[in-house]
C-alpha cells in the first residue's frame, strides 16, 4: 500500500508525453506526424486510463482506512524562508482524481470523431492533454504556491480551449473576456496567498490551519485582516467557478468546441474553484463571516444562474447558466458547512451536466448535417425540434440527464440535491426557500430545452440549405420565411407557430430575421456536405460518439447510490460508501453531525422536492408542449387572448422576466459601461492631462527659454550707453513699486 502512495508524484505528468511528442513531431516531421494524428487520440486516452486504474486504487486504500499520505521535498531554503514542493493524497483529492479522470477519457473518446474533420486535430488533443496534467497537478498539490503555479496553468489550458477557432473574432473575444476576468479572481488568490503567508508564516495546509487556529484562539491576530485575507483566497474561487459576480465568462466560453463545454466547464476548470474551496474549508470555518459570505454568494448565484437560462436560445449557453446554477449549489453547501453534500453534488452534477454537453455536442453535428457549419443556426434551439426520431440515443440519453438535473430519482442529481435543500432549511429558511424556488427553475428550464430540441415538428426551415423546396420536413419555423413581422405575443402564442409562414419567439414583444452566415473557418467541411445528396435528415452520431453518451448514462444513473445510507452497524447507525471516504476529512472540520437516517422524513422532504421539480417540468410542458400543423387547442388560445387587460398585464411581467434573462441580467451592460467605458474615459483623461498639463509645461518652459535668449541676444550689443539705459531703466521700475506698495 505504502508502495502505491510512494508513486503518486507521477500522476501530473502521465499525460505530458502526447503534448510534447505533438510540438516536436510539428516541429521536426509535420507530416509524418500529421499523417498519424488518430494515433495521439490513443495515446491520450490510454495514459488517462492508467490514471484512472492508478486513482480508482488509491480510492479503494482511502475506503479501506488508509486516510492522508503526504511527502513533500524542499525546493529552496534561505534563512528562515522554505518553500517545498509536493503532493497531499486524502479523500478530496482521490474523488477528484477519479472525477477528472473518468470523465476526461469519455471526452477524449467522443472528441476524437467530433473533432475528426478539423484541422487543429493535433493541436486539440494536445491542448486537452495539457489541461489534464495541469488539472491533476492542482488536485495533488500540498501547498497554495504549488496550488496558485498550477491553478495558472488551468487558466492557461481554458483560455487556449476556448480560443480554439481564433480566427473568429467572436471566439477571440470569448477567451480574451475569460482570461481578463479569471485574472481579477487570480489577483485576489494571489493576494490572499501573501496575506497568509504573512500571519502564519508557512503555506502548507496543516501548518496554516493550526498556526490560523491557534492565532485566533489566543486573539493574536487582527480580526479584520483575517477575514480579508480569507475573503481574497475566496475571490479566486469565485472567478474559477463562474459565481456572481466574475460569472460573465462562462457563457461566452460556449465558443470553444464542444468537447471543451464538457470537459473544462463540467468537470475540471469550474470544479476547481470547488476544489479550493474544500481544500481551505478548515480555515474558513475558524472565520465565520467568510462562511457567511461563502453562502450569500452561492445563494445568489443559484437563482441568478436560473433566471438567466430561462430565456436563453443557443443550447449550450442555456446549459453554461445550468453549471453556474448548480455550483451555486455546491458553494451553498460550502458555505454551510454541508461538506459531504457539497462533493457529493460536485460528483452527481459533473457526470450529468457531462452527460449534457456531449448530448448537445450530438445535436450540433445532426443539425450541421442539415444547415452546414454554422454555430449561429446549429445552436440554436429555436431552429430545432422534432428530432426524436432522427437521434433516439442522443434524445434517450439527454433526458436522462435532463431529470438528473432536475431532481427526478432514482437519477444521480436527485440525492445530492435533496442533501443540499434539506440542510438549507436548518441553515437559514430564506436561503431555503430561494434552493426550492430555483429547484423548480431548473426542472422548468431543462424541460423547456428538451421540448425545445427533440419534441414537435422540425422548425429548421430546410429549403434554404437543401435547395428542395419541397422537403419533407416542416416548414414551420418561428422565425418565418424571409424574417418575419412583428406579432403581439401572448403567454401561449409565445411558442406557438401561428402559421407556416410566421410566428413569435418565447415571451418576445419582436422578432428579428436571422444574422448572415458568419464567415465559414472550416472550409472543408463546406465541400463535405456539399457532396451530400440533397434532402439530408438529421442523423444519429457514430458509435465513437454514443459511446462515451452511453458509458456516461450509466454513471448519471447509478453514481448516486454512492451517497445513499444502505449498510448500518449494530447502533443502527446508517453508512454509505462515500461517507466512509470523507472521514478524515469530516474529522477534520470537526463536523458533529452522523451518519444516521429518518427514512420517514428523508422521504418526506424527498416528496416535496420532487413535487417541485415535477410542477416545474408542468409549466415548461404546458408552455412549450409541440403544437402539430391541426392546432388541436386553438380554442383555448383564443380563450385566452380575449382576456383584454389581464392578459396585456400577463405580457408585461412576461416580457419584463424574458428581457431580463435574454440580456443576461444587464451584468454584461453593466460591465460595459462601469468598467470598460469608465476606465476607458479615466484612461482619455489621463492621456488629456499628460499631453496638455505635463507636455505643455515642458514644452512652455523650453519656448519661453527660447523667446526670452532670442530677446536678449538683442539687449547685449556692446554699447555702454545701452547698459547704462537698461539699468537705470529697471532701478526705476523696482523704485515705483517699492514707493506706491
């Protein structure tokens, strides 16, 4: 056993032999490497499952009683200064390990068809391989500085992930907004760092746990600056993690391929903000205002999250708002102390949300097949529908995913959620009710974008790709023929084709044709399609593609039992697997909760969740339920459009609560106009002030110096009757004003 934990250094750097052996090879033998690009696929994927058998063994030892390892070796010593380098294996760090792991490999897997036909093949896996190693790294480093060096790296990994296609200037934009706004959580991580570095002297995690707690024991340390260093290690976490208010990245970070959305934006980068949290939870249970501001935070986040992918038409953005929801979740738990529930939600939600993202990526590639390249069209929930009999594994697979999202047992979601509320009601009841509100948002918007995607008729207006005029599709799109007139909407019509020609977005006043073709980067995929037979269905993915789909439903349905009491002892005191694996790390927080059950409102509280979620997926199905060509329930939408000023009142808030979600909260408006018009005016001001004040002094000084020499090289003619008339001349000045002051 101690022979394994002895080998646990190695973990980072596994995967780093396939990004290296790809520069070189681009360096020294493109074409030979390039000729042989599948083969990096494998080897990826193969250095990843021996991680995975490595970590999964190392997770067994942690089960089995074999708690914290942990071997460090000095890297510089001077003086009274050490800094040492290392790696910690406890419990957070094997869930971790095995969470990044298991999910990665199904990326890669369906990355290697996904990304089959471009030509930065090479240059993704290498990126991805990158960002596997840097993620490791962060999971098994033993101090903050290893921590922060590899917590850069990470940053590093997204801002090149989701500036894959940087030729696009929309994609370019996305990363440069990720990387800008990471940098201000990474400056306060930073600054946190150094702060505690200065009160406790050490940056290992024992070290600075006990100095922190013996120091506030002995009321030996300012209060005020305590919690403000706890406060900026927290500032880190909240960019990472995409948490109110450095959330602004995420959903533009849906313009990286779709691989990334799942492997970045599901389970490594965005976990690893959860990860620092845990990590320091020790710390900042000894401070609490930090655990209050921890769990504001989180609150806030979950119902921002929420309210901003109601509305929301491009499906992996609404899924981006969906992972900034439910890590509020996890930070809520966090931040009441909820430690088990917290990993445990990270846990079920990573699976699921993966789940989605390859789902959606499936979607994309169908819908290509129909429109062509196209992020614009082949995202867009509103040109789609009607695609359950095109992609019944993608469809079957994405909602199961969908009701592990919102809550629906036996699924993963539903455990770890229900964990999170019920601890919520104890915690605050305010905080309570916002978790069970949102809860209902969720089922709502999850089941909106699964009507949206699968259920109805095909809204893609065909014709206009396929050259056939009579298609077999439906023509019936909400965005019409050639754009479309503006129509008064009402709560039902919203959603409704009101016709074959026309129709209103969800809760929108206005419509608006379709944007142009954005300019085609991938040209062979142009040449592609256009070799296709005209009349081209959607299909269904290849197997390298449903595969990963297939092996992640069945982690969405069965990864939650890892958290469901089943055994006892002879106390009748309940366990479960994953309470088993968080022990010393329970211990740790000194938690007085146990592990013992009331089924009878355990099932109670499980009711009422559930109840929630179903209420929610009501709504969603009431609103966005297909609608065929007979309008079966054109009567009842008349009915209601004669309601006259209760239904114009209905309109308002409607489109109040739309607005709103469309246009993200106004945050990204807000930004806009504070930060980047304000600095950008403070910045002309600046340059105003240095070119008039701080030039035109120099510039003042140095014309006066020469109109005055060019004056007096006149006076000095050599004359003494000159000499005398100027000085008598100034003595008479001097006396005048000497005499009348």
């Amino acid at each position: 056993m101690e022979h394994t934990y002895q080998y646990a250094w190695i973990i980072p750097f596994i995967p780093l032999p396939v990004p290296i052996a790809i520069g070189v090879g681009l360096l020294l033998v493109p074409a030979a490497t390039k000729s042989l690009r599948r083969m990096w696929a494998f080897f990826s994927v193969l250095l990843l499952s021996i991680i995975m058998i490595f970590s999964a063994d190392l997770s067994i030892q942690q089960i089995n009683g074999s708690f914290l390892h942990q071997y460090v070796w000095s890297w510089t010593i001077n003086n009274d200064f050490s800094l040492e380098f290392g790696y910690l294996i406890d419990p957070l760090t094997s869930i971790m390990l095995i969470l990044i792991t298991t999910v990665g490999i199904m990326v890669l897997i369906y990355s290697d068809n996904y990304m089959s036909h471009d030509q930065g093949y090479l240059r993704f896996f290498a990126y991805m391989s990158f960002s596997n190693a840097s993620m490791l790294g962060l999971v098994t480093s033993s101090n903050l500085i290893q921590i922060y060096i590899f917590w850069e790296l990470v940053g590093m990994c997204s801002y090149l992930l989701i500036g894959f296609w940087f030729t696009r200037p929309i994609v370019a934009s996305a990363c440069q907004k990720a990387f800008v706004t990471n940098r201000v959580g990474d400056f306060g991580l930073l600054l946190g760092i150094l702060g505690f570095y200065f009160i406790t002297g050490s940056f290992e995690f024992r070290d600075l746990f006990e100095i922190t707690n013996n120091l506030i024991d002995n009321d030996e340390v300012n209060s005020l600056l305590l919690t403000l260093c706890a406060s900026l290690l927290f500032v880190g976490a909240v960019a990472k993690s995409a948490q109110f208010p450095l959330h602004v990245w995420l959903p533009d970070a849906m313009e990286g391929p779709t691989p990334i959305s799942a492997l970045i934006h599901a389970a490594t980068m965005v976990a690893a903000g959860i990860f620092l949290v845990a990590r320091l939870l020790p710390l900042f249970t000894s401070i609490p205002y930090v655990m209050n501001f921890i769990s504001l935070i989180g609150i806030i986040t979950i119902l921002l999250g929420a309210t901003l992918a109601l509305a929301q038409r491009d499906i992996k953005r609404c899924l981006a708002y969906s992972t900034m929801s439910q890590l509020g979740y996890t930070m809520l738990a966090l931040g009441m102390g909820s430690y088990r529930a917290a990993l445990f939600h990270l846990i079920t939600h990573a699976y699921s949300k993966a789940l989605l993202f390859l789902g959606s990526g499936s979607i994309i590639h169908s819908m290509e097949t129909v429109i062509g390249y196209s992020p614009e069209k082949s995202q867009n929930m509103a040109l789609m529908g009607g695609l359950t009999k095109y992609v019944p594994i993608t469809k079957i697979s994405f909602l199961l995913g969908t009701l592990s999202l919102c809550g629906i047992p036996p699924l993963a979601c539903f455990w770890s959620k229900d964990e999170i509320l019920n601890d919520s009601w104890l915690y605050s009841p305010i905080f309570a009710i916002i978790a069970c509100f949102t809860a209902g948002l969720t089922a709502f918007y999850m089941f909106r974008m699964y009507l949206l995607t699968f259920e109805g008729h095909l809204n893609v207006h065909f014709q206009n790709y396929s050259g056939n005029k009579n298609s077999p599709f439906s023509s019936i799109s909400i965005w019409g023929k050639n754009g479309v007139k503006a129509i008064k909407p009402t709560f039902f019509l919203s959603t409704i084709a009101i016709n074959n020609n026309e129709s209103a977005p969800p809760f929108s006043k206005k419509t608006y044709p379709l944007d142009k073709n954005v300019r085609n980067m991938m040209r062979f995929l142009i040449t592609y399609f256009s070799k296709k037979k005209k009349n081209q269905y959607p299909h269904e993915s290849d197997n390298t593609m449903l595969l990963p789909l297939l092996v992640l439903v069945l982690f969405t349905l069965f990864v939650g039992s890892i958290g469901i009491p089943m055994d006892f002892d002879q106390k009748g005191i309940y366990f479960d697997i994953l309470s088993k694996w968080l022990t010393p790390s329970i211990n740790l927080l000194h938690s007085n909760s146990n592990n013992s059950v009331d089924w009878y409102e355990f099932v109670t509280n499980a009711i009422f969740s559930v109840s929630i979620a179903f209420f929610g997926i009501f709504i969603a199905s009431l609103l966005y339920r297909p609608v065929y060509s007979s309008f079966q329930n054109l009567d009842l939408i008349n009915s209601f459009v004669k309601m006259g000023p209760k239904r114009n009142f209905w309109d308002k808030i409607i489109n109040v609560i739309y607005n709103w979600s469309y246009n993200r909260g106004y945050v990204d408006v807000f930004y806009a106009t504070t930060f980047t018009r304000g600095i950008r005016g403070v910045a002309e001001l600046i340059s105003f002030f240095d070119r008039q004040v701080i030039d035109g002094i120099t510039n003042g000084v140095g014309i006066t110096s020469f109109f005055v020499g060019e004056g007096i090289k006149y006076v000095g003619g050599g004359r003494i009757s000159s000499y005398l008339f100027f000085y008598l001349f100034y003595v008479l000045i001097f006396f005048l004003i000497y005499y009348f002051i």
